[in-house]
C-alpha cells in the first residue's frame, strides 16, 4: 500500500532551471556592478528555482513552531525542568517569546504546534495546533524514544500542517522548535546520519557545565549502542534517538517542497530534522535555505553534510526559530531587490558588457 509519505517523496520534483536562468539574467541587467549583492543575488536565483517564478513575490510568511518533550531528560541532561516546555509553549501564544517579537518584526503569522508536550494544554486551544503523536517520547538512552508508526505519523502531521498553511497562501516558511531535551536528541541524529564523533556534536544546549556536558556525550552514546540506528534507514533513527517535534519539522520541509514553497530553516533542531528529511528525498535540500549557524556544537556539521551555507553567524543558540525569521527577512529582501529595482535601460544608465 502506497503511504501518504510515499506520495509527498515521490511528488517532490527539482528546481525549476528556466526561471532560475531567467532570474539570473535579469540580475545581471540589474542597475549594480555584476555580483555586487553577493549571497543575496544567489538567495533569490535559488527561490526563483523553488518557487518557479523568475521573479517570486514573498507576501504571506508563516513560522511553524512544533513543540514535544522527551523522555532523555530523566537522565538529566538539561538544567531546565520539563515543565518549562508547556510554560514555553503558552507564551509562544501570548506572543511573549523572542520569535514572537521577530515575526512582528518580518510581518509573519506563527504557527504554534503541540506534537507531544507532556502536559494538558486544552486550555490554549483554539490558538494551538494539535497534532500529538504522545505524551512525550521515551526515554532514548533505554530504548527507542518512539516506535516506528509513531515517527511516520509525526512527519505526515508536519506535511499535514504546512499543507493547511500553503492553502492560507504562504510564501516562504521559518521552522522552529520549543522541546527540553531536544538538543540530545539532536545531538544522537547527527552523529547517527553523519558519522561524526558524539563528543564532536554535542553541545551546551540551555548552557550546562563541563560535568554535565560530559555526562550528556555519555548518554548518547548509550543511546546509540542500545538502539543501533541505521543511518540507511532515516525513518528508524527518528524513532530510535528522535523526538516528535524534529519528525514534525521534516514533516514540513518535506510538505513545503511539495507546494514549491521556500523552507527558511533555523538551527540545531531543525538541522537534525532537515537531515532526516534530506536522507528521505535527497533533492529536498535544493528547496532549504539555512538561515544561520548555531553556537550550538554540531550544527555546522550538519550544514556542511548537508552542503548548506548559512546566511548569517550571529552565534545564536536560542532556538523557537528566532534564526529561520530573520532568514525570511533577508530573503524577503533579496526577491525584492530582483523583483523591484530597475535594469540599466530602465534606469537610463550605462552598462558595462562583460
């Protein structure tokens, strides 16, 4: 039987090359010094590929936040309580966090998404999109943190979301993540999908100690000894070291680049799910735009896998999405530079043939 899944990896098709080449051309008419807006110029050649215009509008801009717990933090590897996920989540919808800030700042709509946090949030409805896998998932470091369907269904619901979004009229979308413990797991995908040393990948997170940061590297590597991922096999690393929101934020690179949609995405987090989703439907990653490098250890690990190169290091580690927003702004910029600033024969301005 054909799954939902199977459908959106085999629908996800490769960037359309004539309006790229037309997007170039007319960069190149453009009243400036040839490749004089850098990575800006090269930005909106990329959107105008994804979303098949050479000269793409960004109007509607939607940040998708996806929130779970995990199950790792009894081993103690985070300074936070597991509470303060729910706590995050309601200010997330009163619109008190830093993303909530920056996504008036860009003019984009957030989206926040229950996948799995380990406490009755009813009360937030109807502003909270509900899309739970579980209470949480399990504990990685004595098994797998979800079975198998479970990590299916947590990245159809991310296709599901960003299919409701895409129907609102989204441009662009800026992922991010609110979840206490997710960096471990974080942390376990990587090095499951990359090959890179644990010790190597793991970071700080919410800003533990060196005896912490020691223990965490040991939890993961007990994580990766007991379930044994397989780094062929994305769907069973997710459920092996993931956590429902990162399946959830696959989810929606994979469902964005069904609709052509540009996917801004943030750091660490979503760095492991953009791994899970590019070893899924490889092309995926023509259709991701890296926002920004973390402090985080581990994320520039994954861009370079990847072959990802951010937009901007501002040594950011916060996290909700604060990064992919300040992507969509850049990005905004440059579909705007393309679309909007005059040619040489427009402006009446000498050119230089090169």
């Amino acid at each position: 039987m054909t799954t939902p899944l199977a459908q959106i990896l085999r629908g996800i098709g490769p960037l359309d090359v004539e309006a790229m080449e037309a997007a170039r051309a007319r960069q190149s008419q453009l009243v400036k010094p040839h490749g004089s807006l850098g990575k800006l110029e090269d930005l909106a050649i990329k959107i105008a590929g994804i979303r098949g215009e050479a000269a793409p509008v960004i109007r509607d801009k939607v940040m998708i936040i996806m929130a779970a717990d995990h199950g790792v933090v009894a081993e103690g590897v985070t300074v936070y309580p597991q509470e303060v996920t729910a706590q995050m989540v309601r200010n997330f919808l009163q619109g008190g966090a830093g993303i909530n800030v920056l996504a008036r700042h860009i003019g984009a709509r957030v989206v926040v998404v229950d996948m799995g946090v380990a406490a009755d949030l009813e009360g937030a409805r109807p502003h909270l999109v509900r899309k739970r896998v579980g209470p949480g998932t399990r504990n990685l470091a004595e098994g797998p943190a979800m079975s198998r369907q479970e990590a299916v269904r947590a990245i159809e619901a991310g296709i599901e979301v960003v299919k409701a979004e895409s129907e609102r009229g989204g441009d662009i979308v800026g992922t991010g993540d609110m979840g206490i413990g997710n960096t471990t797991s974080s942390s376990a995908i990587c090095a499951a999908l990359t090959g890179a040393a644990v010790e190597d990948v793991t970071g700080r997170g919410t800003g533990i100690d060196d005896h912490r940061l020691a223990h965490k590297v040991k939890v993961i590597e007990q994580a990766l000894l007991v379930n044994q991922p397989d780094r062929r096999d994305p769907v069973g690393v997710l459920a092996a070291v993931g956590g429902f929101e990162i399946g959830g934020l696959a989810g929606v690179m994979l469902g964005a680049a069904l609709q052509r949609v540009p996917i801004v995405i943030d750091g660490f987090i979503s760095g492991a799910a953009a791994l899970i989703a590019a070893e899924l439907r490889p092309g995926l990653k023509d259709y991701l735009i890296a926002s920004h490098v973390s402090a985080e250890d581990g994320h520039r690990v994954m861009l370079r896998h990847l072959g990802l190169e951010p937009l901007l290091n501002l040594s950011m580690r916060l996290g909700e999405g604060t990064g992919a927003a300040l992507g969509i702004f850049l990005a905004e910029a440059a579909t705007r530079l393309l679309a909007e600033m005059s040619t040489f024969a427009e402006a009446g301005v000498c050119g230089v043939d090169l």
